[in-house]
C-alpha cells in the first residue's frame, strides 16, 4: 500500500490507531465520493492532533457517509514550536490569507486582536476554523492550532504570561528581528503583526514598556499585514523555530 | 510643507527635480481629483526610479490633467538589492498576491518561468507591470522592479550567466535556507519559486546539477507558492540583503 497513492489528507476528531474504524462525518463523505469520486479501497492520510499520522483504507465511501480503517502508521506525534501569531484582523480576503500562511507558518495559536485602529471587528472564528483546518490539511501538520475568539489588545496582552513578544516597531531604529530574536533566545513566544494603519501611539508605548516585548524591524519598506506576517514567522522559525 | 501631509504617493515617468513641473496622465488625473478628490495645492510624493522621492504640489487638479510641481527632495535615489524572483505563475489571484508581496520583499526583477508542471502558461506582462507599480506606490520603494515576460525555465536558466540561484529543494535533506545562504555569500542572486505540483525530476536534477544553484529547506511543512515567495525573499534579505 504505498504511501504516495494517497493524496487526500483529512483531520478527524477520532482516535487513530491500528485498525481503527474512523467516521468521516457528511462533508468529508460528500468530498470524497461526489467531488474526488473516490470508492471503497481508496487510501487517505488521517491525522487528529494526538495520534501522528495514518494510512486508512475507505471501508465505505456513500455520498453522505463515509468510514476509512487506519491501516499503517506514517509519522508519530509531533508538536509545532510554541509560537503565537497576534493579528489584527484586516479586509476578509487578506485575513484568510494571514490565517492560511500562519497555519503553514506552524503557528501553534491564532489569536485576533482588536486595536484602536483596527478596520473590522468582525471575524468569525468558525469561519477561521475551516480554513485553518484546510490548510493544515494541505501543509502536511500534524496538528491545528488554537483559533481563539478575537479580544482587545490590552486583555491578550494580560493574559500572556511571560510569554515573550515580537513586534514590528515602526519608528524606526529596532533591531534587525533575526539579531533581536537570536539574543532573546528560545521559549514560548508571540508574533504580533499590527493594523494596517499602525499602533497607536499609546499602543505603540504600551508594548515598549512591556517586559518582554521584542521590537524588530522587518526591513527599509513598509509591509503589508499578510505580508508582514509570513516574514516575521519566517524569521522566527529560521532563528529560533523548527526550521533549523 | 509637512511631509506627512502627503499621504498619496505615485510613480512617473518624467524626470524630478527642484521645481520640476511633472504632467501625472489621465489615470492618475482621475483618481487624485475624482477619486481622493484633491485640489490645487493639494500635497503628494512622486517618484520615478532615478530621482528619488520628491514632494510635490498640484499645480492644476483636472479630472482629466493634472500637473504636480516638484517642491523639496525627500530621500535620494538608493537602489533595491539585487535579487529576482523567479517564479511559475499560479492561478491569478496567487499569482497577484506573489507580484505584490515579491515588490514589497525589494526584488529587483519578476520573471515568470515555465516549468513542465506549470499549471498556468497565461500570464500578462502588462497587468503585472500595473500591480508591481501600485505595490511599489504603496510600499515606500523608491524604483519599480523589471516585469520580464514569461519563458521556459531553461531559457531563463540559460540567461542568468553566474547570477547564484537559491531553489527549494523537495527531496529533503537540503540545508536550511539561513545557513546555506550565508555559506554562499552576497552577490547577484535568484529566488525560484516552482510550479504548486513541484519540479519535474529532470528540472530539479537539472538545477542540483548547475554551478552556482543553492538548494535549500524552508522547513518541515509543504508551503504554497505564495507563502514560499515571502519566506524564502525574508531568509534573503535578512541574510544578504537590507534587512541587515
């Protein structure tokens, strides 16, 4: 049963485990016999966040119900880094993206934040489930992360713990991130990538009197939210992450 | 004549300098009086990718002429650091995202290539050219990088001459793109993105083979395109570049 026959990689609730029998629930069903016309025999790759990753065998596959059986075991458990990304939820397409790239980026929490210059504050944080499900499914992870129901920046920042923190200072004069976070060195961190307008000033001051609280630079040209999200993650999985 | 006044900054064709009278075209007519509804006086930055930043003053605000004098240089000309991208275009929306992100990463030429596994051989050389232009506009650049028309990967590997070429190499066990980086050192470099199904085996056997290519590892997790533009321009700039 070659491991490459399986291209379809689904996260299930569901334990996994040798010959265990895995219900696919409705939309997993519809999508693999109405759209990927898959029949009984097909093979997938599951994965739940626990229990690493499995090859299983469709032992039904209707259109409304679906089971596969685990049969061989592909990679064990394996955690992300423990890093956070803080965002400040932009325009809804760009937000999929930040939440999308941050998946991929291994981020093991995603938390919105409102800020004083925050455009919308209205994310759905089923709506940010689906796609981080999706795309965890796509990267090859083995697990999801967090996806937290948005707050204000000041409670996040409250309930962090001395959990350490990137920003980007937009002043000017930070540290290059890779320099600033080499010399912070590893732990649990947080990314935060600001609004598309900037901190505001008290903000900005907050986050510097924070013990902690790490400003970078992220280069000479000013950055876009989603773009600014995937360099930072970049930079701290280079530096301190699993990319190493 | 605060320069924070302008918050609207365009790119022109004609030269800069003091007192420069600078005609703007009829797009950028309609959108400072029509759309920003701006008047005569009003405050804008121009540039043009020889004669750096300039703060200028709209002499005449027509909806279909406008005219903005050259008052006070605001930064001199600096050039970007000297990296392509070299990329095979995915579907549309992916492949604006990867144009925009790749100005704001400070490359210096775009070059679509065509690979055998390239989804998409459309890609247009003028709508590219206009979203590398607004993303320069946006993000503080002070020169706009080459758009190339779309070729064959091994055209456009026949045209680098020894320009260095960093690629993502998916077989594993390729050194992390940070270290190989700053093994190799400064100089002319390419970044190639490859195609969302991956090289063909001979195209990767292709570029292990080529003097100067750097195959690296962005990591444990499969990235998109898109994502892998940004990660992989980050990991350059902030090893070779002007991040530093």
């Amino acid at each position: 049963m070659p491991e490459q026959d399986a291209k379809i990689r689904l996260f299930v609730d569901a334990p996994l485990g040798p010959d265990a029998a895995v219900p696919l629930g409705r939309d997993a069903a519809h999508y693999l016999a109405s759209v990927m016309r898959l029949g009984v025999g097909a093979r997938i790759k599951l994965f739940n966040g626990r229990d690493g990753e499995w090859l299983a065998e469709l032992a039904e596959a209707g259109k409304r119900n679906a089971i596969a059986v685990c049969r061989d075991a592909l990679r064990p458990q394996a955690p992300c880094p423990d890093v956070w990304l803080l965002f400040a939820p932009v325009k809804r397409t760009r937000t999929d993206f930040i939440i999308e790239k941050a998946v991929e980026m291994g981020v093991s929490r995603l938390q919105p934040v409102f800020t004083r210059r925050t455009a919308s504050e209205r994310i759905r944080t089923d709506r940010m489930q689906t796609n981080a499900r999706e795309a965890a499914e796509q990267c090859e992870r083995l697990d999801l992360p967090e996806a937290m129901d948005g707050a204000p920046l000041v409670s996040v920042l409250a309930g962090l713990g001395d959990r350490r923190i990137m920003f980007c200072d937009e002043r000017g004069g930070a540290r290059p991130a890779a320099d600033a976070l080499r010399d912070a060195g590893p732990g649990p961190w947080a990314v935060l990538i600001g609004p598309e307008g900037g901190f505001a000033p008290e903000e900005a001051e907050m986050l510097r009197a924070r013990p902690g609280a790490v400003p970078v630079s992220l280069g000479p040209r000013i950055l876009r939210a989603d773009t600014a999200a995937v360099a930072a993650l970049t930079v701290w999985q280079s530096t301190l992450g699993d990319w190493a």
